[in-house]
C-alpha cells in the first residue's frame, strides 16, 4: 500500500486534501436524458428499467450499459439510483455518463452528497436544472483513491445487499411451511408423517375440511385489540422516538424507513400506546380495493423491533391473551395472507376517500384454530426464521449506519483510504 497524505489546503471551496483537485461537476461527467418506455411497450426481460423513484419494471433491451447512475429528473427530483446491471431509464430521469477515467461507483456516492433532492428549480412539477449540477465545484480524488474510497462502500453495501436476499429466502421458507401444513394439511403427525396424505380425518367445517383435532373461532376469542393514538401535527419533530403510522405497515412487513418522530415527553405522556417486539399490528384505515396493494386497508405484520416506538392513530395492536392458545408466527401469517387481505378490505366501510375496517369486524373474523400441539411445533420453526431475519435486520442497520457517517467523511477527505500498490 502506498502512503496517504494527510495534509490539507485553503482554496475557494474550503478545507480540500492537498492532492485532491477542485473540479467542475459539468466537466467531469454528463447528465444524460432518459428515454420513453411506457409500461405497455415493455416485455418482460433481464434489464431493470428504472424511473425517478428507482426500478418501475423489467425490459427486454436494455438503453445504458451497466454498471450506471439514473437520477430522478423529474417528480421525485435528485434521487440516486446504482445499478449493477445494464439498464432502461425512462424519461424522467437522468443516466450518468463519465467523460473522463473515473470509477462509476464513486460517483454515486459522491452524488449521493450533493443533496439533489434539494434542488428543485421548477415550481408545478419538481424538477432537477442539470445545468445548476454541473456548476457545482467539488474537491476531487484521484482515480487511485477513487476506487479505495468506493469499494469500501460498496464492500459495506454489498453485504446488506446479501442479508437482503438472505431474508427473502427464508421469508420464502417459511412461507413455504405455513402452505404445507395449514393450507395442505400436510403438517407431521404423531408418527412424523405429513396428516392428511397418511389418512388423518378430517372433519367438516364453514372453511371445508379441516383436521380433526382442529376448530373454527372468532379472532377477538384469542386476541386484544389495542388502537393507536390520535398524535397532533405539533407533536411531530425532526428526530426523538419514532412512530408507526399507516404507510409503514405493508403485507407482513413494518418498514422502518420515513418515519415520524414525538418527543421524550410526548412517548412518556403517550407509552400505553407503545409498540412491543413481536406485536401483531393492522392497518385500519387505507386505501379501497382499486388502490395499490400497498396501501389497502388491513395490512397486518408482525413488529419485530426492541427499543421505544409508538403506534399512529388508525394502527391497531392485536395483543396475544394467551400464548397457550395461540402462535403469534402463525397469527401473524395467517392474517398477512391474500385470503384475509381481500376479507378485510371488501368488508370495509368506505368514507370519503378511504375504506375502514371496525374493531367489531376484525374481533368477529372467524379463523382456523390448529391443535395446541401443531401450533407448538410450527412456534418452534417459525421462531428460529424470524430470529435469523431479525438478527440480519438489526446488522443491516448497524452497516447502515457506518456507511451512512464514513460516506461524508471519505468525500471530504477526513477520512483517507490507504491506496493499493
């Protein structure tokens, strides 16, 4: 590894490395327009086609030779989008082109720090002036220390990326499991034999047939129904403990990105509406079934967090009464699925925009009870994945965060990389 120098120089821009130079965004790469591609010209291929807002579909062809940078020209102006493989970006974007020797993935982390987002320069319709980009003056590294700065980032990327794709093959099994043994009936049985296909009875029941030993009953027999908090617009603050709110909640999964926050002392007037790790949580209000799917009504998940955050208004808690009686793995599944989603929001009430689902209605939706036995076996497998998933979450995040506070750092030069020889 070569030496790195540490010493630093005044120019017109500020504090700079000494071997860093100031360069003009505009003369060092090209913000390149998209091109059309409407959802119904596109067939079905290998090639990411990638909108303002990231990846909006798959083409056959491809318009840019990967690996590249799109960036959102119009709508959701200055978002920063990589990708790995040769791609279509539609004509609200922009495409990167390098007009000198440079490493593509060090520009995308370098243009993550320019906060285009924050450069809107149309009044209707947001929209990003490549022209302002380009005069932007920036201190430059080196193609060297270019390389060295990006791979430590893509190397911290690469393995959230891989936990990532971990997490959906095990979400994938268990999904597979929950299929096998209460869709199929194929759970074991004493002898460790799948159940039905090695003759055990099965009964009639108002969903068909199921297990002998097994019985229909209401969900409010198993489960308390716990409402979020009506949170004034003045509660909210830039950064404290965050809150759960409708948009979070998707089918089986909570997303911890755009939250919302309240302050220490509005969580302490307000824990009784606290978010405990593995609550069961659904959506009660949301969209009508011609909506998007992400954001019907009666999305549930189960919360798989530790620490302080509290629950939204129209977000409600189903809170275990006992866990003798219940899995909240196979709770939680069960009413993540298609069949309950689509129970849910046809039987919602419609009011203004919105559809609502009613305490009533979710105490009174009738649900497949699995004998005691059946549900402490799957407990048992299901807790195993959703610890593998938790745990690859949580170093997700701690990855996050250190690539999150090195990016400013290594763009500046606070931080230098040692350069290989």
């Amino acid at each position: 590894m070569s030496s790195q120098k540490n010493k630093f120089k005044q120019t017109e821009i500020g504090i700079i490395p000494e071997d860093w130079e100031i360069k003009r965004i505009g003369d060092e790469i090209e913000l390149c327009y998209g091109k059309g591609l409407t959802e119904k010209k596109r067939i079905k291929g290998d090639f990411p086609v990638f909108g303002s807002h990231g990846m909006v579909g798959e083409h056959n062809e491809f318009l840019v030779e990967g690996p590249g940078i799109i960036i959102g020209r119009k709508g959701s102006v200055g978002e920063v989008t990589f990708s790995n493989k040769s791609f279509w970006p539609i004509d609200t974007t922009y495409y990167i082109k390098l007009k000198k020797n440079g490493n593509i993935r060090f520009w995308y982390y370098f243009l993550l720090t320019l906060k285009l987002n924050k450069m809107n320069s149309h009044s209707a319709v947001p929209g990003l002036n490549r022209d302002i980009v380009y005069e932007i003056k920036k201190g430059i590294p080196d193609d060297e220390q270019q390389f060295s700065i990006a791979k430590i980032l893509s190397d911290l990327d690469s393995k959230i990326e891989l936990n990532q794709q971990m997490n959906h093959v095990l979400e994938s099994i268990g999904q597979a499991i929950f299929k096998h043994w209460f869709v199929d009936f194929e759970f074991p049985n004493e002898e460790g034999n799948p159940y039905k296909s090695s003759g055990g009875e099965m009964v009639d029941s108002e969903f068909g047939e199921i297990p002998g030993e097994w019985r229909v009953g209401k969900l409010g027999e198993l489960i308390e129904l716990k409402n979020g908090f009506a949170f004034k617009s003045t509660d909210f603050v830039d950064d404290g403990i965050p809150v759960i709110k409708i948009k979070n909640v998707k089918p089986g999964k909570i997303l911890l990105d755009n939250l919302s926050y309240v302050s220490k002392e509005v969580f302490i007037k307000n824990r009784r509406h606290k978010i405990e790790f593995n609550d069961i949580v659904i959506t009660m209000s949301g969209n009508r079934i011609d909506g998007s799917p992400d954001t019907w009504v009666g999305k549930v998940a189960l919360f798989n967090r530790t620490g302080d955050y509290l629950l939204n208004q129209r977000v409600g808690i189903m809170k275990i009464k006992d866990k003798e009686n219940i899995s909240k793995y196979y709770l939680s599944q069960l009413l993540s699925g298609l069949k309950f989603q689509y129970y849910f929001i046809t039987n919602a009430t419609s009011s203004g925009g919105q559809a609502n689902i009613s305490p009533d209605l979710i105490n009174n939706s009738m649900i497949i009870i699995p004998s005691n036995l059946t549900l402490k076996l799957y407990h048992g497998i299901a807790a195993v994945l959703f610890k593998m998933i938790f745990e690859n979450e949580m170093e997700n995040e701690f990855l996050s965060q250190i690539r999150d506070l090195l990016l400013p750092k290594l763009m500046s030069g606070k931080i230098r990389v040692p350069v290989e020889a």
